[in-house]
C-alpha cells in the first residue's frame, strides 16, 4: 500500500475548512439582505466620504433577496465514490484545502471551445459577410440578368411578333394583369427548351416553366394560366412565363447559389442558456427546423460561453438580421464550409472560473496550479452525471437493471423532502395513494414533464416498463450510464489507494496506434470506446459522434438531458494494452485507463477486477451478465483515463468591492465597446480567476476539486452573501436597447 492510503485518510479526517455557503434557517426567513456590512466597515468616518455614499446608494437600490431553490446536490462526492486526489504535497508544503465560490454568477462561468486544430474560438466580428468564392463569383456573375441580350436570343427562338409579346406583357403592370400568364410555344426539342428558359433568365423578373396544353393552343398572352391537358389526354408541351413573384419566385429567391458551400459556419456566444435552448430559438426565428444546425458539444447553461455552429443552406445574411432579436445571444464570425460540425469535432474546452470569498492566498493558489499542472486530476464522473434530485441516477438504473421496473418508476417519481413546488406535493399524494395516475398527470406542469410523461402512461394503463419507454431515449440511458459511472468512480478511486503515483502489472494502458499520440501523451479524447456504442458526458464536456446523416436529415445532437449527451471516442478497444510483469516503468499514471462495467470490454488483470463483481453484487447485478434484452439497458462498456493533465493553467488572486459586479469579461464585452472590469485593488473582498483547458469528456469541476481540495459537493450551494438587484438587467438587452436609440437618433 503506497502514501497514498495515509494521505487521502488525512485529507478526509481532517475538519472541513470551507465557510458555511448554505443559509441558516434565520438568515432563510429575513427578510433583507446584510451584505453590504464589510463595505461600511472600510468607509470613512465622515458621512460624507465617496465611500458612505456608495453604501448608502447600495443599500438604497437593492432589495430583499427573492427566494430561490439553491441548486443542491443530494449526492455527496463520497456517495458518487469521488474520494481519492492524486496531487500530493510540494517539498515541505502538504496541500491546502480551501473554498470560495462558484457559480455565483453566469459571468463567473466562462467556457471557450476548442477547435480541431488548437484554436479557441473566438467571437471578433457580428457585422461582415464571407467573401465568396471563385467559383460563386463566377456563377454570380453568369446568371446577372442580361436585358438586351436575353430579348436577342428569345427573338431568335421564338420570333420578333412573340418578342414584342412579351416586351408587353413586362411592361403591363396594370393589376388586372398581375396573374396574367404568356405562353410561349416550346422549339423543337429539349435542348431548343433549355435555350429558351436561360434566355428568359437573362431578361430578368420572370419566371418560366415548362406546362402541357391542349393541341392548337395559341401562344399569346392569356388573363390567367390555362388548365394543364390530364393524365392521357392529347397535349402539346409549351412554356408559360410569369413575372417574379408567386411560389415560383420565392422558391428562386431561397435556392442556394451555385459553387457556394452548402454550410455556415458562425460562431455563437451565449449567456445563461444551454446549447439545445440557444439553437432552437435561433431556428424559430428563422422559421427553421432545428436539425440543420449542428455542433461539436453542448455547453453549460449557467455560464457565458463561445462555440461553433454549423447551419445547412442558411445564408449568412439572415443569421446577421437578427441580432436586434437575440436575447442573452450574439452571433458572428460567418463563413461558408462544404461540411457540417459533428459531436466530438473538437479538441476540448477552456475554462475561465470566478470564485468569490476565496479563503487562500496567492501562494497557496499558485501551489495548487502547479500541483495540478503537474500531477493532473482524477477523471472522475462528476456529480452532474448523477443529478440533482434525492433520489441519484444510478440508484434508479441498478434498479432497471434488475428489471424492477416499478421500483425505477417510483423513484422517479419521488421528489426530494425539501422541495415545496406545488408538483412536489402532488407527487406525494400519488405515492402516498391519496389520487390516482391521472388525475396528479393532470395537475403536473411542464416543470415535471418527465414525472408528468410516465403519470400519463401510468394512467392510460401501461405497465411500468412501457411507461418508462415513452421517455425520450436519452433520459432512459442516462440512468443505466449513471450507474456505470458510479462503479468507475469506486473503483477508480480503490485504483488510487493500492498506487497513486505509478503503473501497477495488470492495469489497463492506451498505446499508441494510427491517429494516437504514443503513451505517455496526454490525450485528445478521454474515453475510449469499446465498440461503436456512444456514452453519455456531462455538461462540461466535448462529444464525439461519428455516425453519417443526410444534410436534411442531421439531427441537434443533444440528449433531452441538458447535462447529458453523447460520445463516442477515436481510440478503439484495439489501443489497449494489458501491462505486463516488468512492464511498468515503460507507462506512467496518465496512461492508464479504467472501463465501465459492459459485456464489450476487457477488465484489468489485477486485484481491481474482482471490485467490479463485488460493487454489482452490492446492488444485485452480476458483472458477468451486462448484455440484456432491452437495448437500452445493455451495458457494451468503455474505456475512462483514470487521470487527466489539464493544460494551459494559470490563475492570480485579485480584490473587489463590489459584489454584484461582474469580475471578469467575455469576447463580446470588448466588441460591444464595453469598458474593461477594473477590480478594486483595496477592496473588502477576495477573488480569485482559475483557467484551464481540458480534453473531451473531463469535468471542470473535477479539476477545481483537486485544485481546491475541497468536495464539489458544496460547489453547487448558493452563496449567501450575493445581493440581487430589484431589477436585473441583461447587459446584453442594455447594449441594444442603446443601439436602438443610437439607430433612432
């Protein structure tokens, strides 16, 4: 047994040094917020100073804080099995743990995506449009209408009385004529027809096609189309020229140009608002369906974040035409690609993090990057993965893998003991018996859509699996995938205590192979995928999708879970090596994979691979037997990096005075012509910002834990001391309600 026994049990025996973050029942029921307590204490005694009078515009414009749930996650770190760290202790300097906190604000949550080839997106400009290319230029320039030389070439076709025809029909804007139709007779074959049609393009303003009439029709100019010959009938075939408008004419005007690219790219910068959310607004707007808009990850809701999209045959031109109605939302950066954003097309993701009231100081932070940069993290499933409610994911999928379908239902159904939503309290009553199925579906809103959906199986008279079946299949899986994230997180965390500083025979390592980087490498990907199964990431992570769709038919790759989605990885089962005796000083740590229990992998052969069967047989499973009947429920497995190097860390302390201010900016904030955030450098408050870059499939809350040293558990509680303005006003809304005026003037 290696130091790493004694340091985790010091670590976990030790008092916990993370302020109280959660309210205490007298500070739940006041009624007025104490917050601004420390900016008095720094003022100046006379009543007159800058200072007093900040305090006192402070307390005048904010008000009793509205009552929110606080996000609280029931499911500590060590019920989720997160237990071990691998960063030790620096020279003389053990690790420190220390708090502050996270997520207090969207602002404080920054999420940058990271492009196949290294770059971070960037949001650097709203307002220009691809330049075209060679190709759509020359197109462009072959299709301008040609008046002059389009009636030369009708005339030639058709004949001077015919020509004069229609140079009367275009000139005849009476509205009693606007339905009017000319017919033209057809040449003599179809390639006379085809000449005819590009010579009538070249005029301009007019729409042809090619109809069948009755024999001895008289081409001329008629009132309204004449009714085609039916199926059969004796015909002659002409060509009836309108002017441009009508369905023709929409249909000309929405037709992609020729040698342009069929997709968009732009980049999209979001506030408080996840990935699935932001596309189908913009899709609504457009009066589009959401499928043809791809991207390569899902990005967290509560954060402001920067990625790529791709869109299918929308012009660049529309997109840009709504940025007056955007809310929380910019778009830019346009350019025209031939091939659309799959999950997984990138490289990962940079984090910038906020945390407010830190207890560290500069030393002691530093310490804890250079740890981190060092030793890396533990790849540990992070409470995301396992939900918000009393009730975790993975103890309703053991219980859906053990066919107790009722059981999975019930606990679904329950609602956690301090939620005081009125669908909470309904739910009761149906647990309780006190009302049947129907009628508490009935009463449920689309807050509890998924509780609401198996109520209404239930009460249409479903048995309980076919209840669970009108899920969406991403909420179905998500429980069975949190159940094997759970047993990677025992075991990896048992992994730790035998060794957490190097590779033991019999574990499991990725090698190198065609489009691998060699052992040892940190690696783009951090899970490595058994089969062509997909596995669900949480919120924090990049995905990979490899399956090929049509263009109209590329679905928005997102579960119906905005904390889950899919992945399916580049490294296959083929990259993993059993090490041998002798073997081990060729690997390091971070080469080192675990998988997830399933039918499609290899276990590691070693003193770990008797924990899966006895982790599984605590909940009734056989490890043996992970391939089921339902689909849904079979278990094909894969491969999770056991530690994670993040790159591009650094992070600084700073003071503030405010603590309603935003303490950190975004892209858009410069190209707005926002002034930059300017901290106070005497200020009563300490800040710290955190940034990292971490691979496809890592939590940044996983790595903050190991930089902290303290359980993520409490990351998700509100922090108390936050004061909210009476009214919050979207700097964004601000921005272009400013424009507007400036638009007006």
């Amino acid at each position: 047994m290696s130091s790493s026994s004694s340091l985790n049990k010091e670590v976990d025996d030790q008092p916990s040094k993370r302020p109280r973050l959660s309210p205490t029942e007298e500070e739940e029921n006041s009624a007025t917020v104490t917050t601004v307590e420390p900016m008095e204490e720094c003022s100046s005694s006379s009543p007159t100073s800058k200072k007093d009078k900040k305090a006192a515009s402070l307390s005048v414009t904010m008000q009793p804080r509205p009552k929110r749930q606080p996000k609280v996650f029931y499911t500590t770190d060590e019920m989720a099995g997160i237990t071990a760290y691998v960063g030790g202790q620096e020279g003389d300097e053990p690790a420190v743990s220390w708090s502050g906190s996270f997520k207090a604000r969207f602002s404080d949550f920054h999420v940058t995506e990271i492009s196949l080839d290294g770059s971070r997106v960037r949001l650097t400009d709203t307002t220009s449009m691809p330049v075209p290319t060679a190709a759509e230029e020359a197109t462009r320039k072959a299709n301008e209408p040609d008046p002059e030389a389009g009636l030369s070439s009708v005339s030639a076709l058709v004949g001077a009385e015919l020509t004069d025809q229609l140079l009367e029909y275009i000139k005849n804007e009476d509205n009693k004529h606007k339905r009017a139709v000319l017919i033209l007779p057809p040449g003599a074959d179809k390639e006379a027809r085809t000449q005819l049609h590009m010579a009538l393009r070249q005029v301009g303003g007019l729409n042809s096609t090619t109809i069948s009439l009755p024999p001895g029709t008289v081409p001329g100019i008629f009132e309204t189309k004449p009714p085609q010959t039916g199926k059969g009938e004796p015909c002659e075939t002409f060509i009836a020229v309108q002017r441009g408008r009508g369905r023709d004419t929409r249909r000309s005007q929405s037709s992609w140009p020729e040698g342009r690219p069929q997709y968009l790219k732009f980049v999209l910068y979001k506030q408080n608002k996840d990935t699935m959310n932001a596309v189908s607004v913009i899709a609504r707007l457009l009066k589009m369906n959401p499928k043809r808009f791809t991207y390569a990850g899902v990005k967290d809701r509560r954060a402001e974040t920067v990625q790529e999209i791709t869109a299918f045959a929308v012009p660049a031109q529309r997109l840009s035409e709504l940025y007056s109605r955007l809310q929380g939302m910019a778009v830019g950066n346009f350019r025209y690609c031939d091939s659309a954003l799959k999950l997984g097309d990138l490289q990962g993701n940079h984090f910038s993090i906020v945390l407010r009231n830190v207890t560290a100081d500069e030393t002691v932070i530093q310490r804890a990057l250079r740890s981190v940069a060092k030793h890396g993290f533990v790849n540990y499933y992070g409470l995301q993965r396992f939900g918000n409610s009393e009730v975790a994911t993975h103890h309703v999928g053991a219980a859906l893998l053990r066919g107790e379908w009722e059981t999975a239902v019930r606990l679904i159904l329950q609602p956690s003991k301090d939620d005081t939503r009125p669908g909470a309290a309904i739910l009761r009553q149906y647990l309780a018996g006190d009302i049947d199925a129907q009628i508490a579906a009935s009463k449920l809103t689309s807050q509890e859509y998924n509780e609401r959906t198996l109520l209404q199986a239930l009460g249409q008279g479903l048995g309980s699996l076919n209840a669970f079946d009108r899920l969406s299949r991403g909420m179905r899986i998500m429980y069975v995938h949190g159940y094997q994230s759970y047993v990677w997180n025992r075991v990896a965390s048992a992994r730790l205590l035998l060794a957490s500083d190097r590779v033991l025979e019999g574990d499991l390592v990725v090698v190198a192979s065609s489009g691998d980087q060699s052992a040892g490498e940190q690696q783009a990907a951090t899970s490595v995928s058994s089969s062509s199964s997909t596995t669900s990431q949480a919120q924090e992570s990049g995905h990979k999708s490899n399956g090929k769709k049509g263009k109209e038919e590329q679905q928005v790759a997102v579960d119906d879970d905005d904390e889950l989605k899919d992945e399916e990885s580049e490294l296959k089962a083929e990259c993993i090596k059993v090490v041998a005796k002798g073997e081990e000083h060729l690997y390091s740590l971070h080469d080192v994979v675990l998988p997830t229990p399933g039918h499609s992998v290899q276990y590691p052969k070693n003193e770990i691979a008797n924990l899966y069967g006895e982790l599984m047989a605590e909940d009734g499973l056989d490890v043996a037997q992970c391939e089921r009947s339902q689909k849904d429920f079979s278990l094909r497995g894969n491969y999770r990096r056991l530690v994670v190097i993040p790159n591009d860390v650094s992070g600084h302390t700073f003071r503030y005075d405010d603590p309603n201010m935003d303490l950190q900016q975004h892209d858009w904030n410069a190209l707005s012509g926002r002034l930059p955030i300017v901290h106070n450098k005497d200020g009563p408050f300490t800040g710290a910002t955190i940034r990292f870059s971490l691979p496809c499939g890592s939590y940044a809350t996983m790595c903050l834990r190991e930089i902290m040293r303290t359980p993520s558990s409490t990351f998700g509680a509100e922090d108390t001391h936050m004061m909210v303005p009476a009214t919050t006003t979207d700097w964004l809304v601000r921005d272009r309600l400013d424009r507007q005026a400036d638009n007006r003037n």
